[in-house]
C-alpha cells in the first residue's frame, strides 16, 4: 500500500494516543477519506502497444511522421528514451503478460508461428490476473500471439474480462485473414466467438472503436485496466488512402503506405483520448504507449540512429519507442527519461500503481514506480536483451556496457530512410555478417554501436562474460513445437481456433 495517501497501519497507535486533538480529528478524517475512497483512487491504466514502430518512426522523434496526438502525450508526458523491450512480438508481449524474461519462460527463439501449439506456460501469473485480484475491469482489444492451441491459452482464460482482437501475429487488416502453411483462416475474436461483423473494416478503426465502446461504458469507480496492441503499423502495409495521402511527398510507397498507417494509429489513439476524457477517466490515469520491437526497414520502417532492425540484438532491435503519459499522477512531465528499463517491468511498475505488492521472489521485472511517476533514479543496472537456446547468441547489458556473443542477427546496418521508389525490401538485402565471439559496447558513450571494444578491454568482456554465464544458469529450454497439421483452420469452420492442444 505504498501509493496510498495514508493507510492504518502507517499510524502507530502510541503516535494516535500522544496526538494533539486537532491532529487526532484530522488524521481519522484522512483515514475515513482513504478508506471510503480506495477503490475509486486506484487509477486506471491504458497500455498501448504499437506493432513493428521503429525507432525514428514517431513525429516527436522524426519530423516527417506525422502524430499529432502521440507528439503532445509525449510532450506533455514523459519520452522513454531507455527502454527495452525483446527483438521479435511474442518474447516483449511475453514479457508485457509475465514479467519474466522469454529465456524463463522458454520464448526465447522467437515467434509463435500460427500451424505451432506454443504458449507461455499456465504457471505464470498474467498480469490482467493479478489486477483483477486487485479490483480492477481488464480489457484486451487487439493483437494477443501468445498461443491459442488451447482455449485456457487464451485472454479471457488467462485474466481478461473481455477480448477483441486476433491471436496470432499478423494478417490482413480489412479480411482479417491469414494464410500460413498452405492454411486459409479468419482471426478475429469477440471473447471466444468468431468476431464476424467487423470484416471489411480496417483493424486500427475496429480497435479504436471498441476501446472507446469500453471507456464509455465503464463505470468509474472502478479501476480499469485496457490492454490495447494494435495490429498498426506491422506487415502487411495497407491503409485507408486518406492516411496516405498525407504523405504524397514520400516517393517510396512502401514509406508512403507505412507512415499513412502511423498517422491512423495516431487518429486511433487521438479518439481513445477524446473518451478518456469525455468520461472522465483520464483525471485518475495512467497511459502507456510502447512498440514492441524495433521497426523491420525491410517493411519500411526506421530505426535511425540506432543499429539493426528488428529481430537483432542491435539497440535498433531492442530499444523501443515510447512514453508514459498522466494528466494527474507524474510529478515531472515534459522531459526524456533516460532511466534504464524493461518489458518485464510493466507487470511489477503497474501492480504497485494498483496498491499491490508483487509476491514473486523469481519475477525478472522490477517496479519502476519511483523511476516513471517521481521522476527518481531507475531500480535497474542491468538486463537481459535476449539468451537464445538454439543459437546460443546473446546479449547483456550492465550499467554502460553491453556484450554480445554470437551473431547479434542478420540486419546488421545502420539503414537510411527509404528514399526512391523502389521497394524497400530490394533496396535493403539482409546480409549475413561475420562477427567476434564476442563484443563489447559502451551504450552510454556510443549508443549507436560503431565501436565494438572487445579487443581494448579483454578483461572487461571477461567480467561481462562471467555475468552472462550466471544469468544462464537458469535458462530453461526453448519450446518451438513443430508444425501441427490439427491447426488447419478448414476443421474449425474456417477459424483460426483452438482446439488442437
Ligand atoms: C464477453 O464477455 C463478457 C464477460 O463475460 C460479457 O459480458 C460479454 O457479453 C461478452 N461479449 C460477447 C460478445 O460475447
Ligand atoms: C504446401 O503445398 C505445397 C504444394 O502442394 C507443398 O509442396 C508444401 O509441402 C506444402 N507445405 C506445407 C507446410 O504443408
Ligand atoms: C476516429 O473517430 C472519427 C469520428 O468518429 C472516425 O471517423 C475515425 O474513423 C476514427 N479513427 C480511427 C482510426 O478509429
Ligand atoms: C563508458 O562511457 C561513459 C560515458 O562516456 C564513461 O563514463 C565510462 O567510463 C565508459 N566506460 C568504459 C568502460 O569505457
Ligand atoms: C536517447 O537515445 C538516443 C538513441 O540511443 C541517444 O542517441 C541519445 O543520446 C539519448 N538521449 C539522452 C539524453 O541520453
């Protein structure tokens, strides 16, 4: 109860008995507004999740992207400029849910591909769980890729009172459908049943729309937790000519198409706004806005100045956009955060801001309550980037340096803006680089990885590499099911569906 303006256990009773009068009446005003006021002050939490955004693709970092709204939140807010989340979509959403870093859970190898039975293992407390033991209305609206094999995989099983959205990582925004391993299916889901009304629509809109239909429908006294990843700005790159055309200057179309889906993010989250406000929710509130990965260049995206792309160990892969945004709760706004922090730090960061403690000795997040509403110093000096079972690449950060060892990935560059009109992916050919065993960085001075110092500092990368091999120690292995034919969508009437775990 450590937010809580007061709270009875604070107070000693020797304190209460030698209290002057006048001190006595007010304290137990104070307890009788705390106690009568405790539900309705745990404050909502929004927390939108970007597909695929790179680095460099947000106005308040790029000025050829247009974002209006996330500009001012930003502004206004605070911009997350130490931020890290996992290279590819299911390990950071792993992490948003769990808490744990994906080499724990064993999602460290990458994706939940659509025809795979994977999942994050039922032991694992989803943070909408541990809300709702705290009182909270839990709502995901959007993209889950955190297994469906099974129905007890899936949101309203692991914590969401409702869900719309689609579980696997990628389809086509206005069909909603997904061809995988020769399999055809439609992925869109009200709560368990196929959602069918919404085809045709483009998926920022429909997602947009059921955030608002939530926020204006929820009662305010009780404290809503909306899980919000949107299927923007991910592959394939499709947008409502009106968003595009806000880009006619941009030759490269891929660019062009990219940015229009950005700027209808940015719409999306603009009417998200308007009702928070409307309704008053946005007085008692904390908004959380992050991409889970790097941008992938070779779909368009940009990660400038930062090194790699998405699903590299690179910064470019791993250090995520991002603010946090409160008309009432943070006590500094309108600067860049440089604190250190991670995915797995939403989870313990949001249960503290909800009056509650986390239990978990082994959880790999740590809250960064202080660091985000106070402004104080991060709780963090070091982290996992990733440990790779099959590979055995990996990457480590302690204060400012980082170590790498294997191959940090296949993008490898520091990619421009896409440019003429060819298409990006011919522009940017992946390359497959030689690297050291291992390399050494120092983030701090050179946060955009030109200078590998292994070889200046051996007994640094020994220091580092001691550090590595004891987070190791409790790498557990990675579970990529093979292909299930059972997945075929034709068995379930034509859905991507449960049933076949
Ligand atoms: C979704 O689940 C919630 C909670 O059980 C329920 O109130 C709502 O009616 C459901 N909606 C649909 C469309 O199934
Ligand atoms: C998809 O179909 C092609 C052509 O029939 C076949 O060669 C291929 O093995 C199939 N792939 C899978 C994953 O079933
Ligand atoms: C935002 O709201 C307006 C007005 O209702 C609507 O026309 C527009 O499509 C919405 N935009 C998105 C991205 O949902
Ligand atoms: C890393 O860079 C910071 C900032 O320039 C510097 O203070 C620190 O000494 C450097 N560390 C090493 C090992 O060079
Ligand atoms: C913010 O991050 C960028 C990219 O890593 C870096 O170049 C910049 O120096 C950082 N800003 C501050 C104030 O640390």
């Amino acid at each position: 109860m450590r937010n809580a303006p007061v709270s009875i256990d604070q107070i000693s009773i020797t304190r209460v008995c030698n209290m002057g009068a006048a001190r006595l009446v007010a304290t137990f005003a104070l307890i009788f507004v705390y106690l009568n006021g405790s539900q309705a002050a745990k404050p909502h939490i929004v927390f939108i999740v970007a597909d695929d955004l790179g680095w460099n693709d947000v106005g308040f970092r790029n000025p050829q992207v247009q974002t209006p709204h996330l500009d001012k939140l930003a502004k206004t807010g605070v911009i997350l400029n130490s931020s890290y989340v996992q290279p590819v979509c299911s390990p950071s959403r792993n992490c948003f849910m769990s808490g744990y870093f994906p080499y724990h859970t064993g999602l460290q190898d990458g994706v939940i591909s659509p025809t795979s039975p994977g999942f994050v293992p039922i032991k694992f407390t989803f943070l909408p769980q541990k809300l709702k033991g705290l009182g909270y209305s839990t709502h995901a609206v959007g993209k889950w890729h955190l297994g469906f094999c099974n129905l007890k995989y899936t949101p309203v099983y692991r914590g969401f009172d409702t869900y719309v959205g689609y579980y696997m990582g990628g389809e086509d925004y206005y069909k909603h459908t997904k061809t995988f391993d020769n399999y055809s299916g439609y992925d869109l889901r009200f709560n368990t049943s196929a959602y069918t009304e919404p085809k045709g629509k483009y998926s920022t809109r429909v997602f947009a729309e059921r955030a608002v239909d939530i926020i204006k429908s929820h009662d305010k006294d009780t404290p809503l937790y909306l899980y919000l990843p949107f299927q923007a700005v991910h592959e394939p790159l499709q947008v409502p000519p009106e968003y595009e055309n806000l880009y006619k200057h941009i030759q490269n179309e891929e660019r062009r198409t990219y940015c229009g889906m950005i700027s209808a993010l940015d719409e999306a989250v603009a009417n998200i706004t308007n009702a928070l406000e409307e309704t008053g929710l946005i007085d008692n509130l904390l908004l959380v806005f992050t991409t889970d990965n790097g941008g992938p260049y070779w779909h368009a995206s940009n990660n400038l100045p930062l090194r790699g792309a998405k699903a590299t160990l690179w910064e470019g892969g791993t250090k995520g956009a991002g603010f946090i945004y409160s008309k009432t709760l943070l006590k500094k706004t309108g600067y860049l955060n440089t604190g250190m922090m991670h995915a797995v730090d939403w989870y313990p960061t949001f249960v503290e801001l909800a009056g509650g403690e986390n239990t978990d000795p082994n959880m790999d997040g740590v809250s960064q309550y202080d660091m985000l509403i106070n402004g104080g110093p991060s709780k963090r000096k070091e982290f996992v980037y990733n440990i790779y079972d099959k590979s055995k690449s990996a990457a480590i950060r302690y204060g400012d340096l980082k170590l790498m060892r294997g191959s940090p990935g296949s993008h490898n560059d520091w990619n421009p803006l896409p440019q003429s009109g060819e298409r990006s992916d011919v522009l940017f050919q992946e390359k497959k680089d030689k690297f050291p065993p291992y390399m050494l960085y120092n983030i701090t001075s050179d946060p955009t990885e030109h200078f590998d110092l292994s070889a200046k500092y051996p007994e640094l990368v020994a220091m580092m590499k001691e550090r590595l091999e004891n987070w190791e120690k409790t790498r557990v292995p990675a579970y990529q099911p093979p292909m299930d034919p059972k997945s075929n969508p034709a068995l379930y009437g034509g859905n991507w569906s449960p049933g076949w775990c």
